[in-house]
C-alpha cells in the first residue's frame, strides 16, 4: 500500500509535469467533472459503510487536493495517518492541505514526518518541496528544497525530471535563484536532454542574466552540434536577453542546417518583429504558419505582428484566436485578444471576456487586471471593476506574504 | 559665417513649413550661452549603474532678485563615490540679467559631497527662501538657504539621515517637495532607484565591451516620504504613510491632484516595474492605484523602462495628465485623465508615439509657442555607455511635440532650431524663463557633457502670463496651488510645482501662454490650504505675484 501510494503520487505528478513542456488540446472540463462527481459519490458510500477505509479516504481527500478544497481533504489525511502513521504519501498530502492554508505549523509537522520516514525519497521530497514554492513558509520550504538538492549525487539520470520539474515550481514561485540551481542539478544528472539547458537558459535570460544564458546555450550547442532545436533555443535565448543581432546569428546557423524548418522561421519572425521590420516579420512568419499550420506559437506571433501594422487588426485578430484553438490555454494569446478589442475596436464587452479568461490563466498577469478593471469602468460595470481590482489585491497580498519573510 | 546663416535660414523655412503643415506658431530653440560645467560620471573602463544616470539641475531663484538661478548636481569618482577634485563638484550659478551667469558655488557652500543624482527645490522652512535637497548614490543632502547668499547642510539635524531598515542606505534618484497633508509645510517625497553597491556591481556588455547593466539585475526598493515638522526637522513616514509597502525603481515623480479632491497624489516611474500612483486619502496615507487607474502599464501591457515624468493638463479638462518618458522603442507614455473611470493612454492615438525612435529622460508639459496648449519636450540620450559600436547610437536628439489641441500633438523637432538637431547624451532639463521674457526655456545636462541653455526664440507674437504665488496660510512657495485662467477664448489649467522631469526641479512660476489674447478676465487659484482667490483683469505679459489672501 505504500509503496502504491507514493508510486501514484508520482505518477500524478509528472503527468501533470508533461503538460508544462507540450501544450495539450484542451479536455473536456465538463466530463471530467461528471466522472469526478461520480467517483466522489462512490467513495462517500464506501466512507459511510466504513469511516477507515483507508483507499476512500486517500482517493477522496485527493480529489479535494485536485479540487483545491484544502479544508475538506486535510480531515481526511489526518484520519489516514491517525490509521497508517508510517506513510509518507499520505503525509505529503497533509502538508499540500497544510501549504494550501497557511498552516505552518502543520506543514513543518508533515515536513518532519516525510522526512523520517522516507529521507531519501527524490519523488517525495521534490514533491513537497514544490507544494511548498512560493507559500510564504520560508524556514519548512528552505529545509525540504535543500534535502531534495541533497538527493542528486546519489540519483541516476531520470532523477533529472524531478529537478526540471522542481525548478519550474521555483521559477513559477518567482524563486530564480533556487530554480536555476534545480535546473542545473537536471543537466548535471542528464546532460543528454535539450530541454534541462533551455530552461535554464530562459530563466537566466529573464533574470538580466545574458552572460551566464549563453554560456549554458553554447554548452548545449556544443553538446548537440546537430540539433536545429537547440541553435533556434540558443536564438531565442538572446533575443530574450535584448540582442537581436546575436540571435540572427544563431537563427542563421540553425538556418544553415535546416532551412525550411517552422522552428527557425519562427525565430526570425520574432527577430524581425523585434527589430520593427514588420512586414518582413509577417511574410516569415505567415510561411512558418502554412508550414506548421498546427503551431499555437507561431499564430501567436504572426498575430503579434500583425498587430503592429495599421490595417493588420483582422488578421490579428485570426492569428490569436486560431493559436487559441490550439492551444487554449496561452494567457498571453487571451490577452492580447482582449487588448485588440479594447484598444483598437472599443469594443469593451468582448474586450472583457477575453481579459476575463487571461486573469483566471495568469492571475499573476499584472497588466491584463489593469485592462478588465478600466473595460468594467467603460462598460460603467463599477462593481466588476471593484471585484477584479479586489482580487487583483488579494493576489498582490498573497505575493507581499510569500516574499516577505516571516 | 554664411554657413550658419544657411542653416539658421534653413530651420527658419522648415519652422514656416511646419506652421503651414500644423497650423500652430512654431516653436524655436537655440543654444544660448551656459555656465562652464560638464556633468561628471568618474567614467571607467568597467561600468558602474550610476555613471548612466547623473544630471541633475534647477532652475530657481535663490537670492529672490527675480531672476532664475542655475543648480546642477554632479557625479564623482568611481567606484569610491567621493568628489576628489573641483571638476566633480555641484555648481550653483548666478543669473546676471543679462544672459550671463556667476558661478557662486564657493560663497554659497554649495560643493556638495558624493555622487549626486537629482535635485529638488522648495522653501521647507517657510522663511522666503528657496531651499535644496539633493538626491545621491547612498547620501542625500538637504541646503538650507541662509538668505545671505550661503547655504548651510542640515541634512542630519533635520532627521533626514535615515537608512532604511531593510535595504540600507538606498540611492536616491529624484525627490519632490509636496505638502501632502496640507498643513502648510511642505513635506518631502524622494525617489529611490535600486540596492546598488560597488562591491557586488555585476558586470555586463555590449557588443563585446563593458557596459551597463540592465536594471533586472538588481533588486527594488521603496520610496521615503519624510514628514516635515514644522521645526526644521522630518519624521520618516515611509512606513505608516502606506507609500512603503510598494517596492519600485523609482526613477521621477510628479506630485498633482489626479482627482481633483484638493489632495496632492503621487505618480512615480519605475524602470522595468509597473509604475505607481499614490492616491492621497487624506488621512495621512497614500493608496497605491496604478492598475485600478490604467497607468502602472503602456496600452500593450508592458512595465516600460519608465524614466521622467511631468504631470499637467494638456487638454484643459482640469485634470492632469501624465507624460512619462521611456527607452528606445517603448513609446513616452502620454495618459490622458479620465477622472473616476481612470487614465486611457494616448500615445498613439494623439500623435506622440514617434517618441519610440528615442530614449527619453528628463520632460516637461510647457507652452513653448505661448499658443494656449502646453507642448511636450523630452531630453533624450540612450542609457548605455557611448563607445565602440554604440558610440554613434548613443548620443540622442531630443524631441518637442508641439499640442495642435484636441488631444493631438506633432513632431516639430526638426523644424524647432539647430540647436535641436544636436545630439548628445542627455539626462537632466529644467524648465524656466530664464530672461522673464514669457517664453518658458530650457536648462539641459548631458553626460560627460557641457550644460546647455536652450533659449526659447519663438516668434509668435503671443502673450503669456508667469505667476509667482506667495502662500499665507498655504506653504509660503505656493506649491500644489491650482490654477484655473480664463481668457475671451479659452479656459486653462495649471498647478505650482517644481518637480518637473527626472531628477531635475523647475520654475517655481506658474506659466500660461495665451495666444493672441492680452488680457486674463478671470484668475482662479485654489490654494492647498482651501483658500480660494480669484482675480479679474488680469493684463497679460508680466510676472505676476499673488499672495494667497
């Protein structure tokens, strides 16, 4: 049972990891409520015939976990360990309730649990430690990132998955300094996997680091001379760091080796759009679209482009919502749609069902607030306005409580 | 000789042109005589953030003989932070009258120490005197003026000697003096930039030499507010005034009253980080409101490099708007006051958006053709350093938007003089008239470069109106005073300031042009202590004084 249960732990985990790397088409969310009702209903029976059953109570305090209802999953997790003291899964999910609260005196007590039962647990402890990101728990969340960094000399190389994966908690929790030493522990543990550079590259990169982000992409260049994906990376990278000279460099030597490839045209798409050259920027970019007509990011930026030209709202506005049916859940694309009709049509109500579902998608999306509040204001929806600006501060609380050391 | 002729001959077709083109009265510069100085950045090889953002300066009258002074900060030596010779020492000069300048700086005492940024002014202690904070790299100096011609350093007595508890001692960029409690002393705001130490100055390049950094890799820090108490002491209250809690990299601010409730606010840019409007809510507290208002962020969603920022009422609707200028390819903000609903940015749609060819630091909101409608000036130079292949990039032109009304505005740089196709590495302006010939001028700095005066030459034969306003039971200079003027044709707005741009302080004289009207039929003034005053008949075309009654 133990070992079940942490073996499903992490099996949940790094499929719900996949969906960082590949953009999914968007499920259904309305089956998937059904079924999850479903379940629910079955475990309360089983609950009701016995109150210990202790499958029921771990499958329905997960599911709370899943629903985000912290207060309703932790009674359960508590009643599970009060049966099964031993298993460090079940405490995992006391302390995800635990963070989910503000709980630190429960989420130190579950810390300690999983740590004397399972130390040297990789998927464990880089699990609570990526619950604990960014929770404004400092001491717990200090001491369970360094046991799970103290883990990696004595992993193989699928340990790397984990740190990737607990680096872009980190990154997310806007902790760059402890994500960058997760990411390096992922290429130290597998240097053979693209990916584990690129992501530290970008971090660097977005952190004014442009030194230090090249360097890692010369050694991924070095390491796959022949890769196309990792020259367009290296581009990328320095267009991220402000040097589109740079990254035509890279676009050119990726070019050089695959010239029609989407992925390089859509690179110097974005070096044109960067350089202002926008019509060069959309012919690129409208063949990287014919090429791959299936790329989300490419319609993004064709979309971007055409944006920036007088006469180009339509065409923009085609570009975003096509890469929105590909790829539903681009924040940025939401947006940027929602921009479209408020800047250029007025149009405040479609305006604000697009800025809508961008805040919902990236709360943390600072400027799509700043745009649905005044769209509420023009459409003299006060009180909407009043709501977003009072959830705006509630995230800005929450974000003061995590940098702020206790 | 002829050459010159040639090109003066030239500027003067393209400022005809560029009425017939824009129907305004053309707006003309040129380079006037200025003061020996050049701002000084202790230049070397490795680059230190602070090199990139000196200049400083002031245009105020410190010996009250009617005539505006000259005030400029400057840097020091690298990375010690320490003024080791003449050429690094703060100038004040005096204005002759007669379009030349003193360099008075001994007998005043006014030398300074450190590596000074900005510069405010205002009369703290409310003797009649013009007083000067000067905002540096980890020490800032508050002047008193003696009114004998000397300056004395009280920066420890008044209690301004205040490191903060958490960042420690922070680097002050700019300051404003604001009486945000109305209480009739003037209080002080200061902008502070980022945690910077030499020590742990991280070393980036730039085509392959060193140059600076880009400002995401330091840390933010909040803005002070000292309270003044009225015994020439202040009492920091950063934290309990709410202004604490919202970390920036502050680069301007500009004190108005967004809401037209008769309370200061505060506008302060941030480099790379939303911007933030402290509403007052007159209970000694600010509220940060820049997204609820529309102006933490440009219209495409981005936190820009903001950099200075002048806040005035560019389409006479009562309410300020703000002007904020930015980097290269960023646009210079330009959001119009809505009133309740907010701020809607009108870069674009008026015109202003060929701003995105530059980097802009300091700025004003002036009526430089005395036409009725305030125009835009902005000093530009690009932030990194002007060597290998940058070195033809970097110096920058800067640019005038002339207000053709209806919230519109055009480019008329290249039409405004010679001296406007000059390039240089700009940082600080000051606004003021400076000859009290009704056009309002401008003091310019420049890295490692000489002062400049660009004198206002325009040719309109427009009136104008320059009011001194001398507060009673307000702070004695005046400052938040709001002006309302009414002419046969016309209805405008002002406020008394002298925060104006990036780290740079301004005529403490209201400006008005009036276009081809000579007479003012109705002067309003809304005093900060909620004294109103108005004057009827007011003839046009002089400094006019007024005593708050």
């Amino acid at each position: 049972m133990k070992l079940q249960l942490a073996l499903a732990l992490a099996v949940s985990w790094l499929s719900s990891a996949d969906s960082y790397s590949q953009s999914q088409p968007a499920r259904s969310a309305q089956n998937e409520q059904t079924a999850q009702e479903v379940t629910k209903q079955r475990l309360l029976q089983v609950l009701e015939q016995d109150p210990n059953d202790k499958k029921a109570l771990f499958e329905m305090g997960r599911l709370m976990v899943e629903e985000g209802d912290f207060v309703s999953a932790a009674p359960l997790f508590r009643k599970y360990v009060g049966l099964s003291p031993a298993e460090p899964g079940a405490w995992a999910y006391l302390l995800r309730c635990a963070v989910g609260q503000h709980d630190a005196r429960e989420a130190a007590d579950a810390q300690r649990q999983i740590e004397r039962l399972a130390p040297t647990n990789l998927a464990l402890h880089a699990q609570a430690a990526c619950w604990l990101a960014g929770y404004g728990i400092p001491e717990v969340t200090g001491h369970e990132f360094e046991l799970a960094m103290s883990l990696a000399p004595s992993q193989t190389r699928s340990g790397a998955l984990w740190y990737s994966r607990l680096g872009q908690c980190y990154e997310s929790a806007q902790d760059p300094n402890r994500a960058a030493r997760a990411f390096q522990a992922a290429i130290d543990l597998d240097p053979d996997t693209e990916t584990h550079y690129f992501r530290l590259a970008h971090l660097l990169a977005r952190e004014g680091k442009a030194g230090p982000a090249s360097e890692i992409m010369a050694s991924a260049v070095a390491h796959f001379p022949r890769s196309v994906t990792t020259r367009v990376e290296a581009g990328s990278i320095e267009l991220e760091s402000g040097n589109p000279e740079r990254a035509l460099e890279k676009q050119q030597q990726a070019a050089s080796l695959h010239p029609k490839s989407p992925g390089v045209l859509l690179l110097l798409g974005r070096i044109r759009l960067t350089q202002r050259r926008y019509p060069e920027a959309i012919a690129t970019l409208e063949q990287a679209a014919k090429l791959a007509p299936a790329d989300a990011g490419i319609h993004f930026y064709a979309g971007q482009a055409w944006m920036k030209t007088e006469q180009g709202t339509e065409k923009a506005i085609e570009h975003f919502k096509r890469s929105l049916e590909l790829d539903a859940n681009r924040a940025s694309t939401y947006y940027w749609l929602g921009s479209l009709y408020f800047h250029r049509d007025h149009d405040y109500r479609v305006a604000v069902q697009y800025l809508e579902q961008a805040v919902d998608r990236a709360p943390e999306l600072e400027a799509a607030h700043q745009m649905l509040i005044q769209a509420y204001k023009r459409l003299g929806e006060d009180a909407k306005a009043a709501a977003q600006l009072r959830r705006y501060e509630e995230i800005v609380q929450q974000r003061a409580k995590v940098e702020t050391p206790e | 000789m002829r050459g010159l002729q040639l090109v003066r001959a030239l500027v003067l077709g393209l400022g005809l042109l560029a009425t017939l083109t824009t129907g305004v009265d053309p707006i003309q510069f040129e380079d006037g005589p200025a003061p020996r100085f050049v701002t000084r950045t202790g230049r070397t090889t490795r680059k230190y953030l602070p090199q990139t953002m000196a200049g400083g300066v002031a245009v105020f009258d410190y010996n009250n003989d009617g005539l505006l002074d000259i005030y400029v900060v400057n840097g020091a030596t690298m990375p010690a932070l320490l003024k080791d010779g003449a050429q690094y020492s703060d100038r004040l000069f005096r204005n002759n009258g007669d379009g030349t300048f003193t360099d008075v700086t001994d007998t005043a005492g006014l030398a300074g120490q450190g590596f000074n940024i900005g510069v405010a002014i205002g009369d703290y202690d409310n003797d009649g005197f013009e007083d000067i904070f000067v905002a540096g790299v980890h020490r800032n100096t508050l002047y008193h003026n003696n009114g004998d011609g000397t300056f004395t350093d009280v920066t420890e007595r008044a209690g301004l000697v205040r490191p903060d508890p958490q960042y420690g001692k922070l680097w002050a960029v700019g300051a404003t003096w604001v009486d945000y409690d109305r209480d009739g002393l003037l209080d002080l705001f200061v902008v502070n930039y980022v945690q910077w130490d030499a020590k742990t100055e991280p070393v980036c390049e730039k085509g392959g030499l060193p140059d600076y950094c880009y400002p995401r890799a330091y840390t933010g820090v909040p803005n002070s507010v000292f309270h003044n108490n009225g015994d020439g002491t202040f009492t920091d209250v950063s934290a309990v005034s709410g202004i604490r809690r919202s970390i920036g990299k502050g680069m301007a601010v500009a004190a108005a009253d967004f809401e037209g409730d008769g309370w200061p606010d505060l506008f302060v840019s941030n480099d790379t980080l939303p911007n933030s409007l402290f509403l007052n809510q007159r209970n000694g507290t600010f509220k940060e409101a820049a997204i609820e208002k529309g102006v933490a962020f440009t219209e495409n969603g981005a936190a820009i490099s903001g950099m200075g920022v002048d806040a005035r009422d560019i389409d006479n609707d009562s309410l300020p708007d703000i002007f904020e200028t930015a980097l290269l390819n960023e646009t210079m903000p330009l959001f119009r006051n809505l009133g309740q609903v907010g701020f809607e940015e009108i870069t674009f749609s008026s015109g202003a958006h060929a701003s995105l060819a530059k980097t802009g630091w300091s700025n004003g909101i002036y009526d430089f053709n005395n036409d009725g409608r305030k125009d835009l000036f902005a000093a530009c130079g690009h932030v990194m350093d002007a060597q290998g292949s940058l070195h033809a990039t970097v110096p920058q032109t800067n640019i005038i938007f002339a207000n053709l009304g209806k919230e519109q505005f055009a480019d008329v740089s290249t039409s405004a003089g010679v001296a406007l196709a000059r390039r240089g590495v700009h940082r600080g302006a000051a606004f003021g008239d400076l000859d009290n010939d009704g056009r309002v001028d401008v003091v310019l700095t420049e890295l490692d470069g000489p002062l400049r005066i660009l004198r206002n030459v325009s040719l309109a034969p427009n009136h104008w109106l320059l009011i001194r306003t001398i507060g009673t039971k307000s702070n004695r200079d005046g400052i938040g005073t709001r002006i309302r003027l009414v002419t046969e044709d016309s209805v405008q707005y002002n406020a008394v300031s002298t925060s104006v741009g990036y780290a740079s302080s301004s005529d403490l004289r209201v400006h008005f042009g009036l276009g081809r009207r000579a007479l003012v039929q109705e002067l309003e003034l809304f005093w900060p202590s909620g004294t109103y005053q108005v004057l009827k008949n007011v003839k046009a075309d002089q400094v006019l004084t007024v005593r708050e009654p």
